[in-house]
C-alpha cells in the first residue's frame, strides 16, 4: 500500500539498498513531479509513454553512473 516515492525513501535508507540506482518510471510528466523524484532518492525519472531505446539508454546511464562511482573502486 505504497507508491514509488514512498519506496524509494525506504530503499534509500537501507543500508543494503541504498548505492542502487532507483529509475522512477511514470504517466505523470512534470516539473514538479521529477523534482519529487529527485527528492526521494530517484537516481533518474521517465515519463510514459517511452520508448525502448530511450528506457535502455537510461538503463546504460545509470549503470555507467554506478560503475564510475568512487565507493566501487575502493
């Protein structure tokens, strides 16, 4: 019984969850709405309806994003 900006302050704030990067998918286009999901921990936001390779590309992003980040090449 939660929505996705509920969820992903909850895995932001785990331990165990937190270095995953969260791609917030949703019908609501928006400032307003992309900004909500920066705040809670959103690592990206996309608005449907999207097309495969636009959802890929934002896969690769954010999979380059994490592989890049300085706590992965300890």
């Amino acid at each position: 019984g939660i929505d996705g900006s509920e969820l992903c302050v909850l895995l932001k704030g785990d331990p165990n969850t937190k270095e995953i990067p969260i791609l917030l998918v949703s019908g609501e286009a928006g400032t307003e709405f992309e900004a909500l999901g920066e705040f809670c921990g959103g690592s990206d936001y996309l608005v449907k309806p999207y097309t495969p390779v636009k959802l890929l590309r934002t896969i690769n992003r954010l999979l380059g994003r994490v592989a890049q980040s300085p706590e992965r090449m300890q």
